[in-house]
C-alpha cells in the first residue's frame, strides 16, 4: 500500500458520549497524484483479542468522494465500549495487509495508534485471509462468551495448515500436528454445538463424536460394550468427551481403556478431546494417569471470565432472542452498570443461562405489562428503562452477602454460623487473590457431617452453604440435592453403582446431602451390606482435590460417630464436623413469631403467653426424636393457623389477622409431640 498517505476511523454515533450500536467509517487517503479504485479495499474491526465487531464485507459501503480519497462506511451491530480494538485494511488487489491498533476513550473518542504492515503469515493476516467470512461457523464461536484462546487457537491451527501446503506445494513433507485437547469449562456456556463447530475450524477433514460420559451406564454388560465399540468405531475422528465425573466410577474403567486403545490403534489418526471443569480434568488424570501421554502441556485450551463487552453483547444478543428492541438509553445505562460491576468485581459467576434468566424473569414481564398499558398504535413500544431494575442485576458480591445475612438470621446455631462464614470467607479470600493475580492454591476440601436430633436446622444451612459457594464460583450450580439410603442403596449386584453413577452426576456442580447416612452402615465386618457400596462411591469423589461437589453426611451423633469409626479413610476426608444443638423454648419460641411474621399474623398478648408457655412443656418433655424447629413448623401451619381458620370462616365479625389463645389451644391438641412423636425411617434395602 505504498499509495497511500493516512488511513483514519470516525464513530459516526448520533451522540458519542452515549454507549451504543453504531457506524464507524474508515477514511483512506491516497498520495498526490494516486488514485483509489472501488472495491479495492476491505476493512475488519475487531477487539484485541479477535473478537469480531463489523467488516466491510458484510455491512459495508464504499463512499467515493474523490479519485484520491474514501470513505468505508461499516455498521456495526455491537455495543461500542471503552477499550482496545484493531483495524485491519485489506488491499484486495495486492492482497497486502496493515494493522492500526486503536482504543476508545470513556467519551468513545478515537485514538490511533501508526499502520503496520502484517506479514502474510502472521495470525493477522491468516484472520482476514483465511478465516473471516469463510465459515459461519467463525461467527458462533468467535463470539462465544469467554472464547478468547479458542479464537486464537483456530488461527494457529489455519496458519499452521497454511505453512504446510507451502510444504507440500516445494515437495517437502508436511508436519504432522497433536491436536488432542483439554478443554476447561466453568459454566455450560459452551453447547456441543459450539464445539463441534470449534472442531470444523481447526481440525480440518475430521469427523466429529461427542460422547456423554454420564449416558455409558452399566458398560460391563454385553450391549453396552457393543455400543460402547460402535460409538469408537470410526477413524478420522475427533472425539469429544464431555460429564467427565461419570469416568470416576469404578464401572466406567473400560470406557477409558476403549479411548487409550483407540488412540493407541488408530496413531494419530483420531483426536481426543476432554471437556468438563478444571476439576473433572484433573481428578480423571489423577485416575487414569496414562492418558496424560496423549495431551501435550500446551494443548491445553481455557473458558476466560467474562469481559464487561462480552456481557454487553451477550445482553443485547438475548434481547434480540427474545425480540426485544432497546432503546439506546437502555443500552447505554445497562452498559454502563455492567462496566461497574466489572469494576467492583462482581460479575465473576455471570453466564448465559443467568442474563437469560434475568431478562425472562424480571425484565421481560416488566416489558409487557407497560406496552399493553401503552398501546396508542399500530408501533410496538420498545424496550424502555422503565421496563429494567438494575438492582436486580446478578451481582457476585451481593449474592455472598446476601447468603451471608440469611445464614445469621437463622435462629442459634452460633458457633456453626460463625465457622461457615469463616469457610466462605477463605474461600473469597482465595477468589479475590486470583483475580489480583498471585498464585493460589485453593484445595482445601469442604465436605461436612452434619449431627444432631430432626429440626435443628441442617438442611437448611446444607442450601445456604450452596448459595454461598455458587456465589464464589467454587460450586457451578449450587442447589442441594437430598437422598437418603433408600434412593442409593439397590436390590440386586451392580444396581446400587449404577444408582450413584446417577446421584452423582446430579449432584455435579451442587451440595450432596444423605440424611441419615449412618444407614449405610450395618455395623457387620464383612461388607456384605450394600450400603458398603454407596460409601466406596463417595470415597472415590472425596478423594478428589476440587470435584465441583460438596458432600454432606447428616444423622444422629451417635450413629454417624459409629459410621466413621468403622472406615478411617472415610473419616478423614470430611474436613468439618458440625454438631447441631436442640432448639431452647426461647429459641423455638422466636422461630414461631418469624413464622408468623412472615404472614402477618399478630398474636394477642394472651395466645402469646399460651404459645410460650406451651413450647416451654414441650421442650421440658421431648424426646429422642422430637421434631424442633420441624415441629414448630408444623405446629404454626397445620395445626394453629388452620385452627384460626375453622374459628373466623364461622365468625360473625372476621378478622384474618389475630390470632386467639383459642387457636393455640386447638392447634396444640393436633400437634402435640407427645401424641404425634417423629419416628426414625426403618431402614430400606437388602444386604447380599
């Protein structure tokens, strides 16, 4: 391009102080006495790390406004934010190519950097040249969220096919390449879909094979290890592996001696990809080390945290999904509180799913209740600030402390409160340091017992110690999945594994809680009991460093005592033991007022004193197995309130609000513990 004199970019925004979509033009400058042919050029805009923006190839037009000079009129369909982009200039005639780094200011000012020259065989060069608007699968997963290293990958991968038929067109031999991988995922972001494209464009002439790991039940019979050799049958392919967690079964070993048999046979033929948490990775290697001979240490390939523009484009793209049409305010101020929460470092845990679920929950019913209400004409209103509570954007921060406050406002439970928020506290404390970039080693297991009588409030604190967790991004789902020996525990061989292969992977990702867990345990030496089985499943997950799962094991001191005792090794794997007290009658008696101000029920001063001292006789008489806070629970909503409501239906004046000593009374005669005592399960299965 040595005609030309100056090439220079303009944001052709209404107004420029205001964050939104809009046209950039690119003006080209010839020397005197040069001249710019139409066409000639073409212009790809990009952030720094090759995420695309616009090109003029796709939503461009040429502005002639002399023989000497042009105009590139690009529109782009993206948020402009503040940041680092790239400007590639493309002569289609001379197929030369120069780079102009530029950035943005907060006033979306324009701030060029000086053209360089890029090398044909430079990833610049192969981006324009080779990828750009070659495959629309370049579009899916270069705008992935957190995509950086997949796009720079994919232009390794097409410089590196680019050097090789330079090779081949010199007769000299081309290089063969390892592209087996370890993909990392933090969130379920990244579709199949995504990755089988990610595969087209950078293992080129290959088959695509996603195997569900977690759909490989019961391998060791005869149909499942025909199936199991049919879904490894074909050659040229790249199979990729995906619930890594399922591998961790003792059953599942001969999947894994399928794909190293496979890899082995074909000689590089077929390609492996591993994809799951950087948890799941790391605990199938530390299993099944041999596979570390098929990855290279640099075929290693990371989902990224979100950047602020990725969550404002991904906001946009939802609202387009479910044709939604922002205003430019909305735009801007949306943007601008993304920016703050980046800035605040509160969006670390932001997916796809959850800019979904906000927009589908609190946006877009907000939108539809005001346009119907706002219907004038034929127009569709658009959406509007009006339609957006920014407060109700995901923050990571608030939902920490927000768990936080709703664990210290359970009633008691002092010094467990006091050691959760500890745990939660160095588990912030080692997200916090990663983000300010020094080494950290967060290993430190958090698997619990719980003990203590019914009701004094375990599972309770089981979901909050998931909220917490999800919070930090330590747990990716962080909801509580509860089960108990009766849903593990099956009648025949091999029908408990295959019960845990699937508990476990719903539990992937959340709190495990088995209530009454010494269950599994049947006090006999020789391990015949199934329950046996159950506990050798968790110990496979307990050994893990980080397995993207809290297990929780809950149920009488005693018995849970009994339960380790017999198996060290299973001891030794939970880090923290709680032991939760009985409620007191002053405690019991504060979480029937919660419950009751909850509702807005009002006790008279009189149904006040019976209440109190009705739970204070009870407490003086409890048994074993008394229900605490469930008792209390019950004895408020099925016993004194329907008590109120057979009163007031049948009164003359109604009040729906006071409750009388009478309803205390009738609601005690119901739910008195004496009467109706909380028994233990019997235990449910069958030994061998």
């Amino acid at each position: 391009m040595k005609d030309i004199s100056n090439i220079s970019l303009t944001l052709s925004a209404k107004n420029l102080s205001i964050y939104t979509d809009g046209s950039v033009t690119v003006n080209i400058k010839a020397k005197s006495g040069s001249y710019i042919k139409k066409d000639r050029f073409s212009c790809f805009i990009y952030t720094d790390d090759y995420y695309p923006i616009c090109n003029s190839d796709e939503s461009g037009k040429q502005l002639p406004i002399n023989g000497g000079c042009i105009d590139i009129e690009i529109q782009s369909h993206k948020i402009w934010l503040p940041g680092d982009y790239i400007l590639f200039v493309l002569d289609e005639t001379t197929k030369s190519q120069l780079r102009i780094d530029f950035s943005l200011d907060d006033r979306l000012r324009v701030i060029c950097g000086e053209p360089k020259e890029c090398n044909s065989g430079s990833l610049d060069y192969v981006l324009t040249s080779c990828v750009e608007n070659t495959d629309a699968s370049w579009d899916v997963v270069a705008t992935a969220p957190g995509a950086a290293q997949l796009r720079r990958y994919v232009l390794e991968c097409n410089q590196f096919k680019n050097y090789n038929k330079l090779r081949k067109q010199l007769n000299v031999k081309e290089l063969k390449c390892n592209r087996n991988l370890l993909i990392y995922t933090y969130n379920q972001d990244w579709s199949v879909q995504t990755l089988e494209m990610f595969k087209k464009l950078c293992v080129f002439g290959t088959y695509f094979t996603h195997i569900d790991c977690s759909s490989l039940n019961n391998v060791s019979s005869v149909s499942q290890t025909l199936a199991l050799d049919e879904k490894f049958k074909g050659t040229n392919h790249v199979y990729c592996l995906t619930n890594l967690s399922s591998l961790l079964t003792s059953d599942e070993k001969m999947v894994v001696k399928k794909v190293e048999e496979r890899m082995h046979d074909e000689k590089g033929l077929c390609t492996l990809w591993l994809c799951g948490s950087r948890q799941e990775i790391d605990s199938v290697m530390e299993v099944y080390p041999l596979l570390r001979e098929f990855f290279l240490s640099s075929n290693q390939l990371e989902q990224q945290p979100y950047t602020d523009f990725e969550i404002v484009q991904a906001f946009i793209s939802e609202f387009e999904k479910e044709d939604l049409m922002p205003t430019d305010e909305v735009k801007d101020e949306l943007s601008r509180a993304i920016l703050k929460c980046q800035e605040d470092g509160s969006i670390g845990t932001w997916s796809l799913s959850s800019i979904h679920h906000f927009i589908v929950q609190d946006v877009l019913p907000r939108y539809v209740k005001r346009a119907i209400n706002d219907i004038v004409s034929e127009d569709i209103s658009p959406l509007t600030m009006e339609d957006i509570d920014l407060s109700l954007l995901p923050h990571t921060t608030s939902a920490f402390e927000d768990s936080i406050k709703e664990l210290d406002r359970m009633v008691g439970l002092d010094d467990i409160k006091q050691s959760i928020i500890t745990m939660a506290n160095q588990a912030r404390f080692c997200l916090e340091r990663r983000r300010a970039g020094f080494p950290t080693s967060d290993d430190t297991p958090r698997h619990a017992i719980f003990t203590g009588n019914p009701g004094t409030g375990k599972t309770t604190v089981a979901k909050m110690i998931g909220r917490i967790y999800h919070s930090l991004g330590v747990l990716s789902k962080g909801e509580v999945i509860c089960t108990d020996r009766t849903r593990l525990v099956g009648r025949y061989v091999g029908e408990t594994e295959n019960n845990m292969k699937i508990v476990l992977a719903e539990a992937h990702g959340n709190v495990l809680f088995i209530d009454e867990a010494y269950n599994l345990y049947d006090g006999a030496d020789d391990r015949q009991d199934y329950g046996n089985h159950v506990l050798d499943s968790l110990l496979t997950v307990l050994a893990q460093p980080n397995p993207d799962m809290v297990i929780i094991l809950a149920g009488y001191e005693k018995e849970m005592d009994a339960m380790l005792n017999s198996n060290p090794g299973l001891s030794g794997r939970f880090t923290y033991k709680y032991r939760f007290n009985d409620y007191n009658a002053e405690q019991l008696m504060e979480i029937a007022c919660n419950l009751f101000n909850r509702d807005q029920y009002v006790l008279t001063d009189e149904a006040k004193d019976m209440l109190t001292e009705t739970i204070s006789e009870t407490v003086s008489q409890r048994t074993k197995n008394f229900g605490n806070a469930r008792w209390v629970e019950q004895f408020v909503k099925n016993g004194i309130i329907p008590a109120m409501a057979d009163r007031v239906i049948h009164a003359t004046t109604k009040d729906y609000q006071h409750i009388l000593v009478s309803d205390v009374v009738e609601g005690y005669k119901r739910f008195n513990p004496n009467v109706i005592e909380l028994k233990p399960r019997r235990k449910v299965g069958f030994s061998a």
